[in-house]
C-alpha cells in the first residue's frame, strides 16, 4: 500500500511539473504578444483624426480606416473611412512609393504624418489661371481618383468654375464663423501600413 502511495504521490509530482512547464511556455507567448501589442501604437480611428486634426497637424499619427479607393495612377493614394463616406482621409504614399490594390475594401492601419492643405483666395486665384491657360493637370469629373478626392474633401461642384465656386463659399462661411479666411484639408503621408486581416 505504501508503495502505490509512493508511486501516485510521484506520478502527481510529474505531472505537476510537465503542467508547471507548458503553463510557463504559455505565459511566456502571452506574455510575448501582450508586449508585441502594447509595442503596436493605438490606432486612431477616422472620425477622431478628423475631430483633433488641427491640434495633430505635423505630428505622427497611427489611424485605421476602411479603405475606399486606390488612385488608379499608381496607387500612390488611398482614401479611408470612417463612420461613413463624410468621413474620409487620403493617405499619400510618400517614400513608400505606391500601396498594394488589396488595399480596396479592407481594414488597413496606416501610421505617417497628418499634413494639412489650405485652401484660401491664393490657391483659388491660381487654379483659376492655370485652367485658363490649360497648364493645370487635367481631370475629369468621372475619374474615379477625382471623385474620391472630391468626396474627401466635400465638394460639390462638378466643373472647375463651381468647384472654386464652392470653395469661395465654404471661406465665407467659414470667415463669418471662426474669422479664418481659407479651409484646412487634412492627409496623412505614411511613412508604414499594414492590411488588417
């Protein structure tokens, strides 16, 4: 009898020590991916970005988003949503080159620099003039990179002449109610990005 205790009391020991070991090994890969993800910056979402976008301009940020569009000249530009398709940024590829088409209709998680464009009379004025020299990047209302911009930007208009027409207005309105003569469009230049599964 005392020998069958013995020899449970030593299977239990053995036991004991082989599920000691393999919980070790499961912590340690826990713990492992617990540092890889707090390592991972926070991912701003689209909607966010754009709220705090005046107070995060030239400064590195991580942002998610569904991607809506890839411009088709290279895919040096994507566009991502938010809450819904007034919620939009553009990400421009910089350094990187071009994105990955896969890109379209997938999670993707971007980590760059929020640059922001100003719109005001200067800019107006001389996209006025190269149109009517015919020196400026022609674009049709029916590409589709245009039409993504367009829609990042909220832009109504269909031609030049009411594209510049709406912009005019949206300074008006928005000089009569902050006292900033120009409007802020904000991008972010990547610098990394990565499809989510």
């Amino acid at each position: 009898m005392k020998h069958i205790l013995l020899r449970a009391l030593a299977v239990a020991l053995a036991c004991g020590a082989c599920a000691s070991v393999s919980c070790g090994g499961n912590a340690s890969t826990k713990a492992k991916t617990r540092q890889t993800e707090a390592a991972r910056p926070a991912a701003l979402e689209i909607d966010e970005l754009l709220a705090s976008a005046d107070s995060l301009a030239g400064k590195t940020v991580t942002i998610e988003g569904v991607c809506t569009h890839t411009c088709r000249h290279g895919a040096r530009k994507i566009f991502l949503m938010g809450s819904d398709d007034t919620q939009t940024v553009r990400v421009e590829s910089g350094e990187l080159g071009s994105f990955d088409p896969q890109c379209v209709n997938r999670i993707v998680r971007v980590t760059g620099t929020l640059d922001e464009q100003r719109v005001d009379e200067a800019y107006l004025t001389a996209w006025e003039e190269q149109t009517k020299a015919q020196t400026g990047e022609r674009h049709g209302t029916t590409e589709a990179g245009c039409d993504a911009e367009k829609a990042a930007r909220q832009e109504t208009g269909a031609t030049v002449a009411e594209r510049i027409a709406d912009f005019r207005a949206k300074i008006a309105a928005r000089k009569a109610a902050e006292g900033k003569d120009y409007l802020s469009f904000y991008y972010v230049t990547a610098t990394s990005y990565e499809i989510e599964q």
